[in-house]
C-alpha cells in the first residue's frame, strides 16, 4: 500500500502552496481516483508520489516503510511508476528499444538484444497489448504510446501506477480498450490512480475516490456512493443543488475594446468572405498521415468541428491550416487572402489565432507576463522609422491585467508558467488567444484538461466569440465537447472527410439523451461507420 500524509509542497520562486496537508491512499488492486478542480493539486500530489518533486512536509509510505525519493527512479524502484498523458519515449528507438532502455539484459558486458526483443515480445502478448515492437516511436499513436510506457513500468516490476487524464485525447473505441486494460491491471494486483476530469466515465469504472480541493484533501468515498452531481459539488465545495457561476468559469472577453462590425449597408454592398477557405489541400510529408484533396468553408459566426483521430490525419490538417505544414496541392486563403505556403506569420497576419493541444501554446520556462504578452509584444513596438524601436510597457501591462482577469487569475505576472497545472496553463492560453479577437479563432481540444466548471464556462464564452465577423474552427477528438458546441461537424478519416452531421440548434440540445445519440454518431463515423444527416 502508498501512504501519502500531510502532504505540503511549497514554490519558493513564486510563493506558491501547491498542496497543504494533502493525504492519499492507494491500495493494490485498486482503480483510485484522484479528482478535483483545476489547480487543486492533483498532478502535483502525484509528481510527489512518483518521485518528481520532492515534499515540502509530510510523510510518504510503501507497504509500511518510510520513503523518500530523490528522482523518479527512486520510485520505480519502490513500485511507483506514472504514464503521463503523451509519454515521452525516444525519438528513432523502435518500441523494444524504448521499453529496455536503463534496464537492459546483459549477457557478460554485453547487451543480449534477441532476448531483450523476444522478452518484451512475450511481455505484450501476455497483456494483450499486441504492439508493433519494431516499429519506431514517433509513428505511433497516443493509445500505443501509453501502452509503450505502462509495458517498460510492467518490465521494471511496477505495482503502483498512476494515469494523468490518460483519455484526454483518446477515441471511446481506445478508452474502452485503455479501460480494459486497468481492469486486468486491477485482476493482477496492481493499484491504479486515475486523474480525470470525466467525471461520468471515471465513478463507472473506479473502486474509491480522493477529491482535492485547493491543495487538501477533502473527501474520500466509495464509488458507488456518488454520483456525478455530488462529486461535483465536493469538488468545488458546493451544497446540494447549488451552481458554481464564478471561480474556474472561463469567459471569453475583447481586448482592446472593439465594436464587432456593422452588417453590409444597403442592398448592393458586398458580402463578407469566408473566414476560412479551403481548396484541395493535400499535404503528403514522410511520418504524418496524409491530407488529400480536403476543402473547407467557413463563414461568420459559425463554429466548424473537425473530428477524428490522430491517425486520421487530424493533426495535419490543423497544422496545415495554421501554417505550420506546406501543402503539397490547394490553396488556403483566411479572411479572403491567400496565404498558401507562406507559414504561421502570415496565418496570425491575416486576421487569425491558434492554440493547439495541451500546453503546446505556452513556454512554461517563463513567467505567465511573457506568456500572455507571447504575440501582443509585436503591437506594442514603437520608434522611429523602424530603426530605433521600443515595447510600450503600458500596452502590455493593460493587456496582461485583461487577459489575466479572464482567465480569473489572481497571482503576480511575474511568477513562472511551470507552477500551473495543466488545467491552469489552458485557461490561461485559451484567454490569451481569444482576447486576440480575431476574424477566425482556431483551437485543439479546447477543454481538455478544464474541469467541469471551466469547460461549461469555455463552450459558453466560445458561442458568444463566434458572433457576426467572427467564426471558430475546432479539432477535436472529444466527441462531447463537439456535439454541445458545433454548428456543424465534419468527421476525419484516412485523410479525408467521410462523413457531415448538422446538429440541432442550440436551444434544443439541453437533452443529455441527444447530446448521447449525438457522440454516438460521431464516434461511429470516427470509426468507419458514415452517418446520415
């Protein structure tokens, strides 16, 4: 059994108390959740238990015996490993390359390579894993890349392990398998922690639940002892059928203030163009999937969804759309200018912003002033024939204090980026990016991460961005964050859309049952099943 007691875990550098007298208790063949708001302290209590941060107070136990862990290492060898939510593996390794890596038989002073390989060949058939083990690392799939990381712990002896927000970007066809798998884990005596903000998905398959709420530990209860609705109101510290309305929300608000434009006046003034249009777009580059003959249209003040998989070519189509991939074939043109081929810079340039998945947006290194001001700097620049040029301090102050109180933070601007959660870096990004204001606002699974407060506060500010003149694209591989918010739905698959729901209006999609039928559909299509409608 871990023991985790009276817990504390102090910033120095930004005067941050992460965790205060936190406690967690993770027992073998268990599935424990770890659950709580965005910055309540979840990841941090288990970088302490995995061995990557070390405890400003308090006591860490392993079956009884006191430990204290200098680097994960230390923790492995104890028993506790963790799979983070994109494990980093070895670039050019193929998977048994990763998964020996720091434990490798030796035959003499020699590596025994064929019983290395035949070894984590018999290890993956016995977990069912089936991975492609002379494949490289960087071709695989985030669900492989997970069972690449769970199978060198599983090599190393490994009986506690913890998950963070593992099915963030999975399929439900990959999070059942994912979940299948925990369920076998379990049968062999191995404890699992799972920290998810899915709530509905996480009481269906745990034995206990641990909620944190700002850094302590505030509730530990049986599964079958909750339902969704009293979780959530543990977790943000609300009587029964109360509603948060502030704190982790998320509103969308304008900076600097603008007027959205006038509708066209009179009958013969022309009509605005497309936000977005695309034409043909084939990207064809070793070691992504490929995009063929892809066409978009997206007009003011819809949301466009983008479903599918990794694999499906998802990823590429939203880094060629954003620049960041050259098109072998078509055109791309935002705001009615073409800027095919001519990269990011000229993305932001013609009246867009972007956030991809997860903290790809933000430099955690630096403090949360720079990564706020990330794009606004170039705005503030002032001088003199273009020679003599200075960044106007009050133009960035003004707009990290905006984008700060958007984001509903309440820290100095000049603490670092790397004391937040993951949660915390996405509410952050997300406000950085929309109080751009842009013509076309292009985002990668938006709520992920959020919990569920923040994510109702983020769909709510995202319909009111995407008002006349402006228009969001969304990929996504969350099919119900798709269907609550797109006006439309285009589903991604083998390079090319297969399948375009509609969605009832807005107003009508109050029905959870709808909102169910409507993932259904996705998933299905996601899946090769082309829907109707």
């Amino acid at each position: 059994m871990v023991e985790l007691r009276g817990i504390g875990k102090y910033f120095p550098l930004n005067g941050i108390y992460a965790l205060d007298d936190a406690g967690f208790e993770l027992r073998p063949g268990e599935i424990h959740a770890l659950l709580g708001e965005n910055g309540a302290g979840k990841s941090t209590l288990m970088h302490v238990m995995a061995g990557y941060l070390k405890p400003s107070t308090g006591i860490l136990r392993v079956n009884g015996k006191e430990q204290r862990f200098a680097a994960p290492a230390d923790a492995l060898a104890a028993g506790i490993g963790m799979v983070r939510q994109h494990p980093n593996l070895v670039p050019g390794f193929t998977v048994w390359e990763d998964c020996i890596l720091g434990g490798e038989p030796l035959s003499g002073p020699f590596i025994n390579l064929k019983k290395a390989r035949d070894r984590i060949r018999f290890l993956s058939k016995r977990w069912g894993f089936d991975l492609p083990i002379d494949r490289p690392t960087d071709s695989l799939t985030v669900s492989l890349r997970q069972k690449t990381a769970v199978l060198a712990l599983l090599l190393r002896n490994a009986v506690y392990l913890v998950f963070d927000e593992p099915t963030a970007v999975l399929t439900p066809g990959e999070t059942q398998g994912l979940f299948a798998l925990f369920t076998q884990l379990k049968a062999e005596g191995k404890g699992i922690v799972l920290i998810s903000h899915k709530l509905e998905e996480t009481l269906g398959l745990v034995d206990r639940v641990t909620v944190l709420r700002r850094g302590r530990t505030v509730a530990v209860r049986s599964a079958a002892s909750l339902d969704a609705q009293s979780l959530g109101n543990l977790m943000f510290g609300l009587e029964e059928g109360e509603e948060k309305t502030g704190g982790s929300s998320a509103p969308i608000s304008p900076f600097p203030p603008k007027s959205d434009p006038p509708p066209p006046a009179g009958g013969n003034a022309a009509p605005r163009p497309d936000v977005l249009g695309v034409r043909g777009l084939s990207v064809e580059l070793p070691g992504r999937p490929f995009i063929r003959g892809v066409d978009l249209e997206l007009s003011p003040g819809r949301i466009l969804g983008i479903a599918g998989v990794r694999d499906s070519g998802l990823e590429t189509l939203e880094l060629a759309v954003t620049g960041f991939l050259r098109p072998a074939r078509g055109t791309l043109a935002v705001n009615g200018r073409d800027i095919t081929g001519q990269g990011p810079g000229a993305f932001r340039k013609a009246g867009a912003a972007y956030l991809g998945a997860g903290i790809s947006g933000s430099a955690p290194s630096l403090s949360i002033r720079d990564n706020i001001i990330l794009h606004a700097h170039r705005r503030s620049l002032r001088g003199f024939w273009g020679k003599f040029t200075f960044m106007d301090r009050v133009y960035l102050d003004t707009w990290t204090a905006v984008v700060m109180d958007n984001a509903k933070l309440s820290r100095s601007p000049r603490g670092g980026m790397n004391s937040f959660s993951g949660g915390m870096i996405q509410r952050i990004t997300l406000a950085r990016e929309s109080a751009e204001r842009a013509p076309l606002l292009v985002l990668a699974e938006p709520s992920r991460g959020l919990d569920r407060a923040s994510r109702a506060g983020l769909l709510r500010g995202l319909r009111a961005y995407a008002g006349p003149g402006r228009a969001i694209l969304v990929f996504s591989t969350d099919t119900e964050e798709l269907a609550i918010l797109s006006d439309e739905i285009r589903v991604l698959r083998n390079g090319a859309f297969s399948a375009r729901i509609f969605p009832y209006p807005l107003e009508n999609r109050e029905d959870p049952a709808y909102i169910r039928e409507l993932q259904t559909r996705i998933g299905r299509a996601m899946a090769g099943e082309a829907p109707h409608g």
